[in-house]
C-alpha cells in the first residue's frame, strides 16, 4: 500500500485489516483496550485541545460516566492525564502524555505494516 493515497477496501478486506492488526496488538504485547477506550484516546490525540469529560461525552455520543471510565483506564496506563480547569473548577481537562503518544506511534507504525499485506 502506498502512503498518501487512499485505498478502497472491501469490507471483508476492512475486517481483515483489523483483526490482523488486533492480533499483530496482542503479539506485541500491547494493552488490552476496548473500542470506546480506543475511541477516547484517539480523539484526544487526533482533535486540537483542550478537552474536557463533558466535551468528550458530546463528541463521542457517550455518557460522562463511559467517558470517565474510559480515562480512568487511559490514566491507570499513563496515557492521559487530567488537571482541573483553571478557568471553571466544576471542569476537568484531559491532557496528551508521552506515553500516549508513543503508545499510538507504535500502534499507527503497527497498523500502516499490516495494512501493506491486505
């Protein structure tokens, strides 16, 4: 697969892409993250900050408390970390580490070698 360009898959070529890279994951001894985990984390890295538990929830379409749950786990693996809102104290922001993004480098290094063999 060529970089910059996009491909078309097939849904079964779709799913094989992530179930060799779930698996490829597990081999590697990567943790074990659900999907709205996931989910979390990658927006957090991929849209511009700051982020909040409440803003999480609206964007994501899930509850405050999946959200909290979710970064509960995210922090319990270093991946983000959270710090009251200076501005309003009743708000909680979710900050990047580097763990975090190193942890998603090694995912994205991970999925771009898999997607080479779909």
């Amino acid at each position: 697969m060529q970089r910059g360009r996009a491909v078309q898959l097939d849904p079964k070529q779709a799913l094989s892409l992530w179930h060799s890279v779930t698996l490829a994951g597990m081999t590697e001894g990567q943790p074990d993250l659900t999907t709205r985990q996931m989910a979390v984390l990658l927006h957090v890295y991929l849209a511009d900050p700051p982020h909040t538990v409440r803003g999480l929830a609206a964007i994501l379409g899930i509850s405050k408390p999946a959200v909290t749950r979710a970064l509960d786990r995210l922090g319990d693996l270093g991946f983000i970390r959270r710090k009251k809102d200076d501005a309003d104290k009743r708000s909680i922001l979710v900050q990047r580490t580097v763990a975090g993004s190193v942890f998603l480098r090694e995912f994205g290094d991970l999925a771009s070698r898999q997607a080479e063999t779909v």
